[in-house]
C-alpha cells in the first residue's frame, strides 16, 4: 500500500512539473540566417556587364569529360601574366535561357529582358598551380555542373541575411504602401514556387531594395495575366455553382496574401528572392510588395 502512494505521489508530481515546463513562457527561437547553398546557388539577374575575359577553356580528363564537378581540377585562361596566384577563388557563372520559351504570363517576357541577363552560379574554383599563361583550379563547391566557356569572376562573400519567424505572418496584412511589382521567374526556369525556392523580383536598387528586405507576395482575385486560359469574371461567379448579385472587379475583392520572401542578392532592377513561408503556390505573375 505505502508503495502504491509513493508511486502515485510521484505522477502527481512529475505531471505538475511538466505542466508549469508547458505553461512556462517559450524562449523565441533564434533567426537563423539563410543557407550557404541558398545563397551561392541562387543565380541572379543583371543588367549590368559581367566580365567575362576569364573563362574555364579545359580541365583534365579532357578526351571524355563533358563537365567537371567537385574535386575535379580544371584550366582557366589567365595565368602569371595576368597576376592570379595560388590560393586566389573564383566563382563560376554562366548565362542562361529559357529553351522552351514558354511564357506563364503576358507580360513575362518584356520584364526580363528589362532586368537583364539570367545567371545561374555553377560553382566556385580554388587555384592550385600557375602557369605563365594558364592556371589550374580546383572545384570546391558545386551547385550545377561547370564546362567549357563558362565565365569566371573573382570570388566574393555573399551575406547571409537571418530570416524571421514564419508564425507571425500575417495573411491579412494591409497595404504597405511601398513599391510593387512581380515574381517574374525563378531558377531553373521554374515558374511555381513553394517554400525554400528562389525567385526573381523586378525590383532592385533603384527602387530601394537592399540584402535583408522582406518582400510580401500576394495576388488578385480576377487577375486574368496568366496565359493559360481563364474565364472572365470567375472571381464572382462560374457557370453552374452559383454567382454574387453584382459584379466584383480585381479591386473590389480584398488580395489574397500568399506568403513572404527575403532577398539575398540585388542588383539595379531585379532582386533575387529566397521564398521563407508561403501559405499555397506562388506562381510567376503574382505579385510582391517591400514590407
């Protein structure tokens, strides 16, 4: 009987201990930067001119290998004549282009060609040997393959920008009042995105954006900018399941805020967009708003 008490006296106990723990206010979890490999991999839009006199022209294993990746050693065309020594880092980029030329909505098209040139970041190169007019680098760190003609800049650090907490999102925040413009497209050529994707904004320094700015996405019902084929007016009424008394355009109905994302790289006229929360698809042609 006695030790039927101490064992019940000792649940009651351990319970209330674990409740108090429960009820006890919950230390905010820390903001956690963005990861390396979001950051350096994200490619980005440019309308300013990448030097591109330094390129990969070979690497070793030449007679077979069609592309290099991690730990591979290959052959860039500047050597001591140019000054790069032993040690010096490199990122590798390439220029790139929708094949299909696809465009998810009307205006898709127009946009980019305004913010620029598309690249995608290949890799980075560590140099291990210098030749009087080549050298020989190393690949360190991959995101895609590299090959031959691909262009290589020299090597900086790319800010980790700490992202918040997605519990306090807001999915009916009001207008902020500042610039407004589009989720254009996104790496790979990917046009829907979730969270943990990347996307590219127009809207850059020239309109005040920096590394660490929040961007709020949202879209409007009776948007009809996609090129796929919509019905007029399905924001208040479709054929068959019911319709409202009168009719609602895009602006009479409240936006439907989708989710939020931080901006890891900028550039004059297009900002890099790493997606932090969303609530449902993002789609390119939705749009975005600086919190």
């Amino acid at each position: 009987m006695r030790a039927k008490i101490v064992v019940l006296s000792l649940s009651v106990f351990l319970g209330a201990t674990l409740a108090s723990a429960q009820d006890a206010p919950q230390a905010a979890p820390q903001n956690r930067p963005v990861d390396y490999s979001a950051v350096n991999c994200s490619g980005f839009v440019t309308d300013q001119r990448v030097p591109d006199e330094t390129r990969l022209v070979s690497g070793e294993q030449s007679n077979y290998k069609i592309v290099f990746g991690r730990g591979d050693y290959v052959h860039i065309n500047r050597g001591q004549d140019k000054g790069v020594r032993v040690g010096d880092r490199f990122s590798v980029v390439r220029p790139v282009k929708d094949p299909t030329e696809v465009h998810w909505f009307t205006w898709q098209e127009k946009l980019l060609r305004a913010m620029g040139t598309s690249y995608m970041d290949a890799g980075q190169i560590k140099v291990v040997n210098v030749q009087p007019k080549v050298s020989v680098a190393q690949v360190i760190f991959s995101c895609d393959y590299v090959q031959r003609g691909d262009i290589v800049v020299p090597y900086s650090d790319r800010p980790t920008p700490p992202y918040k907490d997605a519990s306090n999102f807001d999915h009916f925040a009001p207008v902020s009042g500042k610039p407004v413009a589009m989720v254009v497209a996104g790496k790979d050529y990917g046009q829907v995105f979730g969270r943990l994707n990347t996307a590219y904004v127009n809207l850059g320094t020239n309109q005040g954006v920096k590394v660490g700015d929040y961007f709020r996405i949202f879209r409007y019902q009776g948007s009809r900018a996609e090129t796929v084929a919509q019905e007029r007016g399905y924001q208040y009424a479709t054929y068959g399941f019911g319709s409202a008394p009168a009719r609602y355009e895009w602006n009479d109905l409240p936006r439907e805020v989708l989710g939020e994302g931080i901006v890891i790289n900028v550039s004059r006229n297009s900002s890099t967009m790493f997606v932090t929360f969303c609530s449902s698809e993002v789609f390119a042609g939705d749009y975005v708003e600086i919190e």
